[in-house]
C-alpha cells in the first residue's frame, strides 16, 4: 500500500510537472510568436528598384536630327516630306515607326499616332504649340510604344479648349491621350493646359524620366493606368482631382506608382498624388496641398488649448470640404515604401495614407493635416525619419505602430501616437476625414526601438489599444487633454530602457489616470 501510494504521489507530481512546462511552453510559443509578428511586417514589404521600372531608351533623350522626319506647324495647316505623315487641313497623322521632330504652332488641331502595334515612335517637342479646341492635343491611337521628348531648351505648350468631341471609340479625355505605353523625358520644358479632362494619360504604363512640366488640369494631372513611373523631372501640378493618379480597376496587381525622384509642387482639389496598387518613393522634394489645406478643417475637443506649444484655441468644429472628396497628400489602397525624400504637405485629409503597410526607412517630413499625418489601416512601420507634424487630429496612426529610430515632434489635436486598427474611407468619393472604427485587438501594439520624441497633444500622446512596449529611445510627453494621459495602453505596458518624461506621471501607470480606450480623446473632424 506505501509503494502505491508513493507511486500515486509520484505520478501525480509528474503530471502537473508536465503541465506546467506544457504551459511554459505555450506561452513562450505565445510570445515568440507575438514578437515574430511584430517584426515581420517590415520584413516582409518587397520593393522594386529603377532598373526594374526604367530602359536604357527611356532614360535615352538624344536623336539623329538626319534620320528624323520634321513636321512643320503653321497656323491652321502642317507640312512633312516623308510617306510615314499624312496631314488633311490641321490634323497630323503618324504611320510608321521612327524619329519625328515638330515644331511651330497649331491653332485648332492635333497630332495622332496610329501605327503598328509592333512600332516604336519618338516626338520631338522643338518649341511646339499645339491646341485643340475640341480633343487631344497629341493622340496615341496605335504604336508598341511612344516616346514624347522635349528639345534641349524648347518652350512647349499643348492644350485643349474645354470639351472633348468623340472622333471615334475611344473617350479622349486629356490634353495628351495614349491608348499605349507612353515615355515623356528631354531637356525642355512643356506647359498642359487641359480646361477640361486632364492633362496626360496613359491607358498602359505611364513613364516620365527628365524633363521640366507645368500642368494645369480640370482633373487628373497625370494619370496611368497601369503605372506611374517617375524618374526625375521638374513638376508643377495644379489639378481638379488627383495630381498623380495610377489606378487599374480590372486587376489589383496593377495600377502601382513608383517614383525615383524628382521635385514636385503639387495643388490638387482632390489626392495630391494616389495609387490603387502599391506606391514607392525612393528620393524627391515634394509640395503638396490639398483643397483648401489644413487649415479649412478646424479640428476641437469639448475644450482645446495647446498650452505650452500649441497656438489653436477656442476653435469650434467645422469642415469646409465636401464628404464624397478624398484630398489625402500621398496615398495607396496598397502599401506605401518610402526610402528618402524631402516631404512638405498641408492637406484637408491625412497627408500620408494606406489602405494597407506603410513602411519609412528615411526622409524629412514637415507634415500639417486636418486629419491624420501618417495614417495605416494595416502596420505602420518607421526605421528611420525625421518627422515635424505642426497640426494633425493624430500625428501617427496604424493597426499596430512599430518605430526603431528617428526625430519626431508633434503636436496634435488627439493621440500623438495610436494603435487601434480600423479603416478610413478613400478614394475620389471616399467618406470623411476621420471615419476609422477603433476598437481595443489583440492585433493593436505600439513597439518603440529607439529615436527622439517630443510629443504635445490634447488627447493621449501615446495610446496603444493593445501592448505598449518601449525598448529605447528619449520620449518627453505632454499631455493637455482632461481626461487623457501621456502613456495609455489596453494591454500590457513595458518599459526595457527608454528615457520617458511625462507631465502627468503616467510613465508610472499607464492608462489609470483618465485614458481607457485608445482613440477615443477627441472629436474626429467634421462630428
């Protein structure tokens, strides 16, 4: 009876030794687990690079001026010695593959290509002025491919008078129109005036590599369907709707826009610049302003006072911008990679935006929004930056928000920095700025690596609606808001060696002075 009841004993002790490893085991599962998925996102966001985006003959703006036919432009009629031209009265038609240089003025006409869809084209732009009352000012019906290029120091103008009449199946809508890929580069300058429609568009790829362009545009200012692939160039956009616009409704895997670099000034009453496939941008200086900027969207708690940095006081909640437009800086239905740049942004909506990942690994950022300045509906990751966000409702935004280094001030309305998930309408006829449906997840954390931050808010400076961990890093916070906190988080809070400041001691307890709920500190703008 003593042996079995010591080996009853023996067994039973085994057991719960066993459970209890059992256990161990799942939860160090559990928090590899956790800590692998925190970590891949960035991992796992592929990019392209240049040479995948570019050819050699796209970045090529030279010609033979020998072997080139020339088109001459007078007035109301054209002339050209060579069979591959036929002209009737101001329309110009191209047949045949080749090099083609025009120049002079075209009262109320147009330039059609129509080739074979095996051939290559090349226009000379050489101090052209071409307008069409009533349709395209250059018309890509056929070719394999066609290069538009500026002459060295040529002033070009192309433009529409303000209808687009059909002269076949096709809905020409833009000043220049190409049912074919399309490269615009040279060393000159061409000026879009497009009063109706808007002012290039590709209906396969879209591709720029060098070049000065001015457009003003009733709509897109430029628009591809397939891509949008930028190089370098100088642009000014000023647009009715998007300024950059890539977007391919028929397949997801397409409609991306890819930028290398470049200087950009860019007013747009609609996105400054949007993709409906992923968007990547490697170098630039961008401008951009959306609607009225940010200052049309007066943005208020019950009671706001920015105290010791702020300068917004007393404001009433107002919008003046129409719920159906999406006026957003940068934006993507997929993710967004930007590698480096100059970022200058004053917009209605958020100034940099995805329906999926964003992931920054550099660039300077000086961003005002009347809505959120970077906004994810998926994982917001930033390896690197320096970030100055003067006016935002929430400074950064994302399901979850992980932040190895870099220099962050911001000021804003509500959470500096929030993880909460949940989606934001977009899109030309997308909803309010500042719809997101946050609730608490278990999918929702804010990790911080490293960097510099000095955080002034109205709502909680830093809201995780799950974990909240801070691994490095010197973090001042300043929390103005009643009711809310520096540090709030839903989950679990850990402090493994960063540097905190707060005004309210809740590095010491996060989330009990008043906070609860992540992203519910404020009124989003127009509620």
């Amino acid at each position: 009876m003593k042996k079995t009841a010591i080996l009853s004993l023996l067994l039973v002790i085994l057991l719960c030794f066993s459970a209890c490893t059992s256990t161990g085991n799942s939860e160090a599962s559990k928090s590899s687990s956790s800590e692998t998925s925190q970590t891949e996102t960035a991992e796992s966001v592929s990019t392209v690079s240049s040479s995948e985006m570019f050819t050699d003959r796209d970045m090529e703006i030279g010609y033979d001026e020998e072997t080139s036919a020339r088109i001459t432009l007078s007035g109301n009629s054209a002339s050209c010695d060579s069979d591959a031209v036929q002209i009737s009265d101001s329309t110009v038609t191209i047949t045949d593959e080749g090099t083609y240089i025009l120049s002079g003025t075209l009262n109320d006409g147009m330039i059609i290509v129509n080739a074979e869809d095996t051939d290559k084209i090349q226009l000379v732009l050489d101090n052209v002025e071409i307008t069409s009352s009533t349709s395209a000012a250059i018309y890509v019906l056929e070719a394999d491919k066609v290069f538009i290029t500026t002459a060295s120091d040529s002033e070009n103008t192309l433009a529409n008078g303000g209808e687009y009449v059909a002269i076949d199946d096709n809905n020409i809508d833009a000043v220049i129109f190409s049912k074919s890929d399309l490269t615009l580069n040279g060393a000159g300058t061409l000026t879009i005036n497009a009063a109706a429609g808007h002012g290039i568009v590709s209906k396969d790829d879209l591709v720029l590599t060098s070049g000065t362009y001015n457009i003003t545009a009733a709509s897109h200012g430029l628009s591809g369907k397939d891509s949008v692939r930028i190089a370098n160039g100088t642009y000014t956009i000023t647009s009715g709707k998007d300024g950059i616009q890539a977007e391919n409704t028929d397949d997801t895997s397409l409609g991306f826009l890819y930028i290398a670099g470049g200087t950009f000034t860019i007013t747009a009453d609609g996105d400054g610049i949007s993709a409906s496939a992923y968007l990547q941008i490697e170098d630039g200086s961008f401008t951009i302003t959306t609607g009225e900027g940010s200052a049309s969207v007066t943005m208020t708690t019950d009671t706001m006072e920015f105290g010791q940095r702020g300068g917004f006081q007393d404001q009433t909640t107002t919008t003046t911008e129409e719920d159906s437009v999406s006026q957003k800086g940068i934006k993507a239905d997929g993710t967004i990679t930007i590698t480096g740049g100059t970022f200058t942004t004053d917009t209605v909506d958020d100034s940099i935006h995805s329906n999926s990942d964003i992931l920054v690994s550099g660039g300077k950022f000086e961003l005002r929004t009347g809505d959120d300045a970077i906004h994810s509906d998926a994982a917001v990751t930033i390896q690197n930056g320096d970030f100055t966000i003067a006016y935002c409702y929430e400074g950064i935004e994302g399901l979850s928000v992980t932040i190895d280094d870099g220099t962050f001030d911001i000021t804003s309305v509500d959470d500096g920095i929030n993880a909460g998930g949940g989606t934001d309408s977009s899109g030309f006829g997308g909803g309010r700025p500042g719809q997101e449906q946050f609730a608490s997840s278990s999918d929702s954390y804010i990790t911080i690596n490293g960097g510099n931050f000095v955080i002034v808010s109205t709502g909680d400076c830093i809201d995780s609606n799950g974990a909240l961990t801070i691994n490095g890093g010197t973090l001042d916070l300043t929390c103005n808001g009643s009711g809310n906190t520096a540090l709030d988080c839903d989950g679990t809070y850990t402090n493994n060696g960063g540097d905190v400041t707060t005004n309210d001691g809740s590095e010491n307890n996060p989330g009990q002075m008043g906070g609860g709920m992540g992203g519910q500190g404020g009124m989003r703008p127009g509620r």
